[in-house]
C-alpha cells in the first residue's frame, strides 16, 4: 500500500497527481484526499516563490556569522544558528528523501524543531563561548 505524499497516512484509495518546481521537473505523488492535494500543491508554490530568500536566509546569516567570528564567536555563532533556525521555521523545506519517508506534513514539522533546536544551540552559543 502507498502513502500519501502530504500527510504519510497509508490508504487503499489514492490519486496520482504532478507537483514539481517548473514544468521540465515534474513528478508524480500520491495523495489521499482533496484537501491533501490543494496542500501539497500550495506547497510547492511556497517553495517555488521563496527558494532564493531561502538560499539567501542560510547563506548571508553564515558569511556574516564567520566574518563575525574572528572578532567575538560568541556572537558568530549565535548569528548563524539563530538566524539559519528563523529560516528554516519560516520556510521548513525538506529533501525529498525525507518527504518520502514520512509525507511533507510531518517532514516540515521535523524541519521546524530542527530549526527550534538551532535557534537554542544559538543562545546556548551567545551565553557560554567566551
Ligand atoms: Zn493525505
């Protein structure tokens, strides 16, 4: 029996359907339900509008972090773990290796308490590096 791609639920009755970033890389996914279809497709037109934000949110937090580090790591630290934290809580996009594992659902809610957990190894960072 197959699952389906947003929720993970596996059901006997389910409908193939296309999603994909531009129409040269379309795949076909599985769902269970409508409202699991209007889901997946709003979000991969999420992923599609803020991919580059997304890039630039983990990229400029990690230059401007090491910038930071050679003068107070601390702060270096705190800088990139908090902000890649915000990031991916903003925008909890996941491999497809693990959309497939466990359906997008429950891979966005992992990639939200990783990004938490950033956030809290950040203060962690900012409290104890001297
Ligand atoms: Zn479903």
């Amino acid at each position: 029996m197959d699952k389906c791609a947003w929720c993970g639920e596996k059901a006997e009755q389910l409908r193939s359907i296309k999603v994909g970033m531009d129409a040269r890389r379309m795949e076909n996914v599985h769902v269970c339900s409508d409202e699991c279809e209007s889901r997946i497709k709003g979000y991969y037109e999420f992923v599609k509008k803020n991919t580059y934000l997304f890039l630039a949110g983990i990229l400029i937090p990690i230059f401007i972090g090491i910038i930071l580090c050679a003068f107070k790591p601390s702060l270096g630290v705190f800088i990139m773990m908090a902000s890649i934290g915000f990031v991916v809580i903003m925008f909890p996009f996941v491999t497809p290796q693990t959309s497939k594992k466990f359906g997008f659902k429950k891979a966005s809610l992992i990639a939200k308490i990783f990004g938490f957990l950033c956030i809290v190894f950040g203060v962690f960072a900012l409290i104890f590096i001297r």
